[in-house]
C-alpha cells in the first residue's frame, strides 16, 4: 500500500504537488517510484523554463525503465532538487521530502484546485 498524504494534491501521471506560499512544489508519488524500482538518474528542468500544464518536465530512469515527468500546473520553474544529480535515489528513499523535483511558480492558482485529491488518487491507482 503505497504512502499518500492528504496536505498534497496528485495528478494522473503520478505527480504530487504541495503549496508552499505562492509557489508549488512537484514531486512523483510513492506509488510511482514503487513501480519504478530504484532510480538512478534525474534529468531536471532549468530554472527559468516555462511549464506548461501536461508537458514533460524533465525524465527519471530506473534500472528497469525510465520515464518523463509533467508539469501539473502552468507557470515557471523557479527551483530545482539539485540533490537528485548525485543521489536520485532520494526519490525512493523519501519521495515527498528529499525527494522533491522542482518548484514552479503558478500564473493560475485555480489549477491546484483542479488536481487530484488524496481519496481520488486512491481511487485512480486501485487501493
């Protein structure tokens, strides 16, 4: 049974995000790095670029399969987890600690509403 807080919203390509004043914070869910297995590389996006909703953002790669991560939200990159270049197992150790992805600053706060609850990501990944 995978971890899913509730003080996060979620999206169905297993992103997380999480207010933090007037920015957000993105990470990939416990589930997903679950069914990733161990990840050993993060390629992030820039600070500075544009994120548009539903995009990828950067990719993940694991022993096993690699896969792009997305943008929840509209708005620009104003942080990145420099962390994960050396240690992206991060991820798997803490996914929504240490493990965050990057930061965007948002041209409409509306869109957070618009993401996924706890209850509802649950329902999405089958538990």
């Amino acid at each position: 049974m995978s971890n899913i807080p509730e003080n996060v919203r979620y999206t169905e390509t297993h992103e997380w995000v999480r207010k933090d004043g007037d920015k957000y914070v993105i990470g990939l869910t416990d589930y997903a790095q679950h069914e990733m297995g161990e990840i050993v590389m993060a390629e992030l996006p820039e600070v500075g670029a544009e994120a548009t909703k539903g995009d990828a953002m950067g990719g993940l790669e694991a022993v096993k399969t690699a896969e792009d991560f997305y943008a929840p939200m509209d708005g620009e990159v104003v942080a990145v987890n420099e962390e994960l270049e050396a240690n992206p197992a991060l991820i798997n150790e803490d996914p929504f600690a240490g493990g965050w992805l990057f930061v965007i600053k948002v041209s409409d706060d509306s869109q957070f509403d618009g993401l996924l609850t706890a209850e509802e990501y649950k329902t999405h990944i089958g538990e």
